[in-house]
C-alpha cells in the first residue's frame, strides 16, 4: 500500500486512491470509524507466529537509512502485541527492502509495499531529495531532521503494518484522532503529530489482535477495541453449617470477534461479590491460581448470594462482566468465635 505526502492531501487525493489500488491490484478494502480498528486485507494475515524474514535488495543504501529501517524492524517487533509474525533480517532470501531503485509507488507515493501470504513481501522507500511536483522529498535519517522532513522509520512502520494485513486507518477529518493509528494513508512531517512514532498505535494493535489473536492469556487488550467477557463461577458446597469455610472458583474469558474468542483472561482483578439488602457489594479479590481462574475462600455464617465480578479496566480493551449467582445455605447457629463475620481465608 502506498504511503503518500500530506502536502499534496487534497490536491492528490483521488490520484493516491487510484495508485494504491493500482499496486494492490486484487485487494479489497474496508471502512472503518475514526477511533476503530484498523481495516484489514481481504488476502488474509501472514503465517501467525511466524519470522518474515528480508534482505537488503540492493547495496550501497546510505547507513543512515538502513539504521532507520532496522528500527523500524525492531519497532514492529516490539509493539505487535498479538501472534503476528516478527521480521528479521536475513541474507539469501526472497522478501526485500529496496532504497530509491524502481519505486513502484505512484507519482505522489513515499513508499509502498507488495505481499503475498504467507510469507513474502517486498517494501520500497523513495531516495532522499526525490523530485515530487510539491517539492523534493527529505528524510529526516538523512537531513539532519530538518522541520517538514519525513521520518523514515515511522513511514517503514506502517508499510510493515501493511505487510502483516492491516490497511490505511480511518481519521475524523481534523486528524485529531492521528496518533491512533500509525498505518495512514496520509504521511505528517517533523513537526507535526505522528511524524515520529515508532511502535504501532492502539488501533493498528487492535487490528493485529483480532487478526493473529493475543500472544497469552496476560496480555493487555488495545484500547481500542471493546472485546465482551465471560465470568462464570463454582463453589465448593452450597450448604454448609455456620462458620465453615466455602472456596469459589471463578473463570474469566473472551468473547470477541475473530481470534479473540474463547481466550484465557489472567492477571486481572476479579472480586467475590455478596448480594445484602442494599445490593451487591465485594468481600474479598480473588486470587489468580491459573490461567484464567481465580479463587477466593471466606468463611459464612447466614444464607446469601454470591457471585463474582470484573470491571471494566482503565488500560485495556475488555468490557466487564458478572458471574452466575451462587446461593448458599447456612445450617446451626453461628456464635461469637470463628463465625463472628466474614473472613477471607485465601
């Protein structure tokens, strides 16, 4: 996908719609919301959990180029958050990277990409100082990062975001939402935003997630996505003589779309939950024994209702959920000793 000069916006609007479809030739895209997930190529996702690996297409790249897209790299690497595959270099392969040689990028194009899944792809990047009809086109890697230079690495972020599926994001028409997405159709220049980010944004995450789902079960949802839970929760005894302990075990998931259903949530906070006559309140947070589950035993001393609850984090994608309620039974008299009120055991 061709990654194009916010200068010439609006006047190259419909000629970068027409080059990119030109390059994709076969690919179909999809709309999306400003604040949503990235769309995604219909060719599918590359081999999930795989290595991409790529070679240098040609030699003589000037070093500051080459150490620009190696971040890029690295930032990709980094910041995927899901099973999509990483990239590394290596010699003797078929995906390349090239630098300035036969750009197939469209007139107003900066740089491009080509794949094919599962495995092979190609990225192009214009030379330093290429003569566009806005101007000549400046690298900050290479210039000394003069103001209106393009950055090198975020632009090879996003055509490697174009590699692993995900297509151009969709903004507001003010840009203010920019810096969800670092895959655009539209490149910004020092100093504007987005002009330097090296890791994908939450929405370019979101995407990625829901195409190669989530590398475990303590991953953190991007917050761009709003991915529904499942809470469901057991007891060890439903009848029980005052004072005794009951241990509940709860069980926390995903029910999203594409991969992210049926997956283990850990390493989040699930509390047990009673329900008194002014509503539910908590007694105890639960803790984690494996992945997914969460268990807390308390001891009881009158008949009530149980059930656990998750609320919705702050820092990640997932909505909150409540369990199944659990009454239990109280058999005795509870005195003035063990029973006397709620206790946490574990």
């Amino acid at each position: 996908m061709t990654r194009f000069a916010s200068r010439a916006r609006l006047a190259a609007r419909a000629l970068a719609a027409a080059a990119a479809a030109a390059i994709l030739s076969g690919v179909l895209t999809a709309p999306v919301n400003a604040h949503g997930p990235d769309p995604t190529f219909s060719g599918g996702p590359m081999k999930p959990s795989s290595v991409l690996e790529w070679r240098w297409a040609t030699s003589g790249i000037p070093t500051a180029m080459k150490g620009a897209i190696k971040a890029a790299v690295a930032d990709a690497n980094a910041t995927r958050a899901s099973k999509a595959p990483t990239f590394d270099h290596t010699a003797g392969v078929s995906s390349k990277i090239y630098y300035g040689t036969s750009v197939p990028c469209g007139v107003n194009g900066l740089a491009c990409m080509r794949r094919s899944t599962p495995d092979w792809f190609g990225v192009w990047l214009r030379e330093n100082g290429h003569r566009f009809d806005w101007g000549a086109l400046r690298w900050c890697e290479m210039t000394g990062s003069p103001t209106g230079c393009y950055q090198a690495e975020t632009i090879t972020l996003d055509e490697l975001g174009h590699v692993l599926g995900l297509d151009h994001h969709g903004n507001y028409g003010d840009d203010r939402d920019y810096d969800d997405a670092v895959v655009q159709t539209y490149s910004h220049t020092k100093p504007r935003m987005g002009w330097n980010a090296d890791g994908f944004a939450r929405c370019d995450v979101a995407s990625l997630q829901q195409m190669y789902d989530v590398p475990s079960s303590t991953t953190r949802y991007s917050t761009c996505l709003s991915v529904p839970t499942t809470l469901s929760m057991t007891a060890s005894s439903a009848w029980v003589t005052a004072g005794s302990s009951v241990t509940f075990t709860a069980h926390l998931g995903t029910n999203g779309t594409g991969k992210l259903s049926n997956n283990k949530v850990t390493g989040r906070t699930v509390v047990l939950q009673q329900h008194l006559s002014s509503g539910w309140s908590d007694v105890a947070t639960m803790a984690g024994v494996s992945a997914g589950t969460y268990r807390a035993t308390i001891r009881i001393r009158s008949d009530l209702d149980y059930r656990a609850k998750f609320r919705k984090p702050s820092n990640e994608g997932l909505k909150a959920s409540s369990s199944n309620v659990i009454s239990v039974s109280v058999t005795g008299v509870c005195g003035s000793g063990a029973c006397a009120a709620f206790e946490t055991l574990q």
